[in-house]
C-alpha cells in the first residue's frame, strides 16, 4: 500500500486494497500501522473493508460460524478508547475447542478475555422489524475470545478496528447449556502468567442478553445475516490481557469454565 493521504471517499479499489493489506497482515504475523494514518474513511466504509477481508477468507476456505460483538462493556470501551459497539464475524479457522492446545505463533500479538456465548437455533429474520431474538437462541456457555489486532500496538480508531474484523483471532466455547439467565454472574480468568481477572457479566451491557438485541440491530443496519447453528460472542466482561503460554481458563459462575493452552510452536514446545 502506498501511504498517500486520501481525503475523498474511499473507492472500491480501496476497499479491496485496505482488506488485502490487513489479510496481508493476519497471514504474515506481521503488524500494520492504523489503516486512519493514511486514509480518511468513515464506518460504512470499514464494514465494506471488513466484508472484503472475510469475501478474502471464505475463498481460501473457511466457512463462517459466527458472530461477535466488541465493546459491549465499559472496562474494554475504556481500554480501547472507543465508545460504540461493533460486530465481527467469527470463522471456524478462529475455532479453538475446550481445553485444547493454541499455537500462539498464529498470533501478533494475542489478548484474551472472558466472554458469554450464545448459539443460534433458527435464522434470524432480520426483514421483521418485530423478530425475537431471544425465541432464535437455544444455549449460553462460558467462551474465551482471543483478539489480535492487526495493528501494531493495538492502536486503532473506530473504523480502524471495525475493518479489522474487530480484531477477532480466535475463540473457545465450553460446554452449552440450555439458555438461561445469565445476568449478574462471577467471571474469574486465570490466566498462565501472573494475571487473574474478575469480574461479572454484568458488565456487558448490564445483562449480556441485550447484546443479543445490540446484535440484531448493528446486523439489520450492516447487512450481516444470522443463521442457525452460529456462535454468537457477547463481548467481553471485562478487559482484555495478554495470551501466554500455559493454561489459560476461564468460569462463569452457574455456567462452567472453558480454557486454552497457549504453546510457543506446533511441534510443542510448552
Ligand atoms: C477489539 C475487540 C473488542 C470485545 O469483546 O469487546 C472485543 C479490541 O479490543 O481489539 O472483542
Ligand atoms: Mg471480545
């Protein structure tokens, strides 16, 4: 990319451009100064980018599992810096299952954090003004959600991290339970360093079951459809830490726990 300062819009070469250059980013492990140093663009335009990025996706491939929400929570609006939420699509290359091994040379630079998910029983009919989001879910579970902005030092704008497919890497999810109230439930994240989190969930948007209703209105307004049998990650309870090695874990209280074992390659080494 060159790093000429666009100040009209931004063009569908751009778009295309501006996907390849963060998939570029993803694929190599290699940062990427903030897409805003060099072109002024706006959040339309940075779901087109994130549209492209995932089209760049699906044709190596991968198939779309979900979705996710960011910023659901004060602790990560205030982390980052941003104030509004945002919506990501999860594939099942970011699929990591329970308990399993997560090689963290996939990453730049990898944070994890608690999260609730949902699944999806039937297709969301997003042309009904009136659908229920609610009657569409049938589970809830603990997750773990692993993001890894594609810019370097996790500084990004609004739009920015919006074309990063909101800096979505990975994710864990423990075991479903049929869908219940989760409101007001103890998070604790142990992590393999030093770090232990808590928190409650709560913090997503005061009941992580709004999230769902956040959900279906940023998917009307963006065109992003919800289909039965997707994972839907609510947004992270609390802030997000670093991924190291070792066993990363994640309880809701009520719900259970979920983890990942960070390891420094693929042959291995822990
Ligand atoms: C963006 C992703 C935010 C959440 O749960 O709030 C997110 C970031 O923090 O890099 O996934
Ligand atoms: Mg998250």
């Amino acid at each position: 990319m060159s790093g000429s300062i666009l100040t009209g819009p931004v063009d569908a070469d751009t778009v295309e451009a501006l996907a390849a250059r963060l998939d570029t980013a993803q694929t190599s492990r290699t940062d990427t100064p903030s897409l805003a140093d060099t072109h002024d663009f706006g959040v339309d335009e940075a779901y087109a980018i994130q549209a492209a990025l995932l089209a760049r996706r699906e044709a190596r491939g991968e198939r779309i599992v979900g979705v996710k929400l960011g910023f659901t929570s004060k602790a990560k609006m205030a982390q980052m810096g941003v104030s509004d939420v945002i919506v990501g699509r999860l594939t099942d290359a970011m699929r990591v299952t329970d308990g399993d091994d997560v090689d963290l040379s996939r990453f730049i630079h990898p944070k994890v954090e608690p999260e609730v998910a949902y699944r999806l029983c039937r297709d969301v009919d997003l042309a009904d003004p009136t659908t229920d989001i609610e009657s569409c879910v049938d589970a809830v579970a603990p997750a773990l959600e692993i993001i890894d902005s594609r810019y370097r030092d996790f500084r990004f704008t609004y739009s920015d991290v919006v074309a990063d497919n909101t800096s979505a890497a990975a994710f864990a999810i423990g075991p479903w339970r049929p869908v219940r109230d989760v409101s007001n439930r103890a998070v604790r994240m142990v992590g393999s360093g030093a770090a232990e989190v808590v928190g409650s969930t709560a913090a997503v948007l005061g009941d992580p079951v709004r999230a769902l209703h956040a959900l279906v209105d940023m998917c009307r307004r963006r065109g992003i459809p919800l289909r039965a049998g997707q994972v839907v990650l609510a947004g992270a309870a609390t802030a997000a830490v670093p991924l190291t090695g070792g066993v990363t874990c994640c309880d809701v209280a009520g719900l259970g726990t979920v983890s990942v074992r960070g390891v420094r390659d693929v042959r291995g080494v822990r």
